[in-house]
C-alpha cells in the first residue's frame, strides 16, 4: 500500500508558492519490466487525477507522461495528459540510465502524442549537447543539477566542449573562461586563476564554475530561440553538435 499523499504535495507547492506545480509520479527504472511499467502508468496517471481535483493554487500544474522504454505506454501517457485540463506537459523517466538511441526515440514517441499548445518539459535533462537535439525533438523546457554538479568538480562548459580547470595546461593562460561571456567569472578571472583556485581547494571556484555553467545555458537558450525565430535553427545547431566535445 502506497503512504504518499498526492492531495498533500498540491497544498505544500500551493503553499510555497510554486510557478510550476508537479503531481507524484513513478519514474520506473530504464530495465523494468513492462508489466512493472504499466503498473507505474496506472498509478501515475491515478495520482494526477487526483492532484488536478485538489489543487487550487496559482501555479501552473503540469502532468508527467512517463512509460519507461515502451513506445505504446509512452504514448498512451502523453495522449492521457491531453484529456486534462493541466497547462503544461512534462516527460519523465528518460536520461536516468538508458543509452541515449532509447532517450531520443522514447522522447520522440512521447511527443508526438503531447497537446501541442502547451509547453513540453523534459525532466533531468541539462547537458548542453542535450538541449539542442531535445529542442529539435520539440521540447520547450528543462531541468537538471548538472550544471552545478559539474561546476562544484571544476568542469566548466564552453561554445566548443568541456573544460577541465584541473588541468595543468591552464596554468599560465591568461585569458576568461570563454571570450564573449559575460558571467562573473569571466569579467573577473582567468582560467589560470580559476585553476589556481582548484589546485589549492579554495571553494570560490566551484561558485564560479557554477555561475558560468547557468550562464552559459542561458545564452545557449537565448540563441535556441533566436534561430527558431528566424528559421536557422536547423543549420545552426548542426554545426553546433559537429564542433561540440562532450
């Protein structure tokens, strides 16, 4: 018997005051069996309902289409969310294991039955590499930790790949993070000094690896946008999955 209480997550995201309200879901395991997952697709989808009757706050309350790595479970929950009255649509349980060929096909499976005026939300998902083919699959949204995780171990992302400020080679370079960047920690540090930092445990580091991670997310998304916009976005994010190191 499950102890959770879908009615009690609504009135603790109301309470604080959330922007976006998500319901309990079961995000199953990438090997499980599909039996076990069409067990979490019913329990899921009988959780929603009951955060859709019980929420009364001001956010915006999403539904979570999950199905593990079954085409038709995953499609039969993103149809399920369009029958509610939620105002955005999120896929869960993908980048939690899988090899990336199931990641993409389990997504594009899922989007193709998500109502398609409401915002798409793919969980857990926040490489830069990742973002770019989630957009041109029709995703609207992310989230993840990794930009902070990877900050706080001194790696840090630019236009070309991974940057490890561990590394000996930056001692004596003299220059930011990423020329064009306007985070703090390329208005005021050089990658020698940030490697200096790492080297002596100094915790600024990971701050401003941190801080330029989000950053540099940001203006990823910024541009995402802008060649959506004018109709480039297909050129250009070839040519920014062709010189991107992972």
């Amino acid at each position: 018997r499950h102890t959770y209480s879908p009615e009690k997550a609504m009135a603790v995201q109301a309470a604080l005051g959330s922007d976006i309200v998500m319901p309990l879901d079961v995000c199953p395991a990438p090997a499980v069996t599909e039996s076990k997952a069409l067990d979490d697709f019913r329990l899921t989808q009988r959780w929603l309902q009951r955060c859709v009757d019980s929420y009364d706050g001001d956010g915006a309350l999403f539904g979570i289409a999950q199905g593990a790595m079954y085409p038709h479970l995953r499609r039969s929950a993103a149809r399920a969310l369009g029958d509610l009255a939620l105002d955005g649509s999120a896929i869960g349980g993908l980048s939690v294991g899988e090899p990336k060929v199931e990641t993409w096909a389990m997504l594009e499976e899922s989007v193709s039955e998500l109502p398609a005026d409401r915002p798409r939300y793919m969980m857990g998902v926040g490489s830069p590499e990742d973002l770019v083919r989630g957009v041109s699959r029709g995703v609207d949204m992310f989230d993840c930790a990794l930009a902070t995780r990877l900050g706080r171990h001194g790696i840090v992302w630019t236009e070309t790949g991974r940057v490890n400020l561990r590394s000996a080679t930056l001692r004596l370079e003299d220059r930011p993070i990423e020329g064009g960047c306007d985070c703090y920690a390329c208005r005021h540090f050089s990658l020698a000094y940030l490697h200096h930092l790492y080297r002596a445990r100094e915790l600024l580091v990971g701050r401003m690896a941190s801080i330029h991670n989000l950053r540099f997310l940001a203006r990823l998304m910024s541009r995402i946008r802008k060649t959506i916009l004018d109709g480039t976005f297909e050129s250009w994010s070839a040519g920014f999955l062709a010189r991107y190191v992972a």
